[in-house]
C-alpha cells in the first residue's frame, strides 16, 4: 500500500476498495499515516446488502470523521442506495447503476445518489458521456477504466468540459501500470494530470496477436452493428 502511495505524490483523495470495516479499516489507517488529511473514496462495486451498509458505513463515520469523502455503489439495488442514504451521513456515488439506466429515465439516478461517476469509454464516448451528465443532473466524478494514457488523456479532456465537477476525479491510474504505450505516460504531479497529446510510441510492444485483433474487430462490428455506439 505505502509503495503506490508514492506514486502519487501531491495527492489527497485516495479512493480504496474495500469489503467490510472489521477486515478493512486498518488499510485507512495505513494510508493516514502517509497523507494525514486525506479524502477517503470508498469503493464496495455493489457488494453490500442494506443492513451490511448500514453498520460498515456507520462505523467507518465514527473511526474516521470528516474524512469519508464518499462511498461509491455501496448496494447493487437502486431501492437499496436510496434507503441507505437516509440513514447514513456519507454522501452515496453510483457507478455502475448508472450503465445499468442507460437508454431509460437516467432522470431518477438524482433521487438515489449524491455523485455520479462517469467513465468516458464504458459510457460510449465523450459525446455520449456529455449526454448522461446532462440527464443525471448531480455532481460529476470522471474516472478511469484502468485505461493507457491514450485514454486517460481523453478522460482528462471531458473532465475540462464538464461543468459540475464533484472534486478530484480518478484519473491517476496509469502508475499502476506495469507498462503504457507512450514513453511519457500522463500521470500526476503535483496532485494533478494534465492534458496533452498522447503519442503512443511504444504501442508495438503490446500489440495483440492477429487473431485476438481479429476477434477485437468483430466484436467492434457487432456493436456497431446492433446500434450500440
């Protein structure tokens, strides 16, 4: 945990995820003692039912005050996220509920949640992210799906357009890259990934096999085909 946090010298929002307190909230505490102020994000991809939520998130208030900046698709239920942001303080983002909506009324996300989180690819493009912040009307984080520069520095340039950004968005992924496909990867410094142009000068040495780029085409043509994108 100590060693990633080096990589991120500057920062403060530290997004973590997490399973329960009881086995967890020790890694907190391991990353206060590198950044005393941090924001935590906490992370559970929709692993808690109601009352799991109720007593992991009132504990993680009372251990940590003022420092549980969010905690992200705390329920896989969208009645379950609204019933657990009455009876929490924290404030409630969604993630994937938010792919789940998509092509009906994204309108009732705001009557769950406090924050959405957007990532530009998985929501079909930046034109289409556009579109779903438009609807949802909260608070925005734009976030990362582990992606190379080249698709961080397109998340970067969404996020200069978006006009209600939430905070700090989860852009720094690419120093948890073993490899990238630049030789100058976008990473943050200073607490902060700026936008330039990518040149993916090391893209060779991750190209697919021919059969998997194959496979990777007709799963594109497929998409398309059926109107996804």
């Amino acid at each position: 945990m100590l060693q990633y946090l080096k990589a991120f010298q500057g920062c403060t929002t530290v997004k973590i995820k997490i399973n329960d307190f009881l086995n967890d909230h020790l890694i907190l505490q391991e990353v206060l003692r590198v950044i005393p102020k941090a924001k935590f994000r906490l992370d559970i991809n929709g692993g808690w039912q109601l009352e799991e939520a109720i007593a992991n998130l009132t504990n993680y208030e009372q251990e940590f005050p003022g420092q549980i900046d969010y905690v992200e698709q705390p329920c896989i239920d969208l009645a379950d996220i609204k019933s657990l942001r009455g009876k929490v303080s924290v404030k409630i983002a969604v993630d994937e509920s938010i792919r789940k909506f998509l092509g009906s009324d994204l309108t009732k996300i705001k009557e769950v949640a406090d924050i959405a989180i957007i990532k530009w690819a998985p929501s079909g493009g930046i034109s289409a992210s556009l579109e779903i912040i438009e609807k949802i009307k909260l608070p925005v984080v734009i976030s990362s799906a582990l992606e190379s520069s080249v698709g961080i520095s397109h998340g970067v340039a969404l996020a200069s357009v978006v006009p209600n950004l939430y905070g700090a968005c989860g852009l720094g992924t690419v120093a948890l890259l073993e490899g990238d496909v630049t030789s100058k990867p976008l990473v943050a410094e200073d607490g902060f990934v700026k936008h330039r142009k990518i040149t993916p000068d090391l893209i060779e040495q991750f190209k697919a096999e021919p059969a998997r780029l194959i496979w990777w085409q007709d799963r594109v043509n497929e998409i398309f085909d059926r109107g996804l994108i």
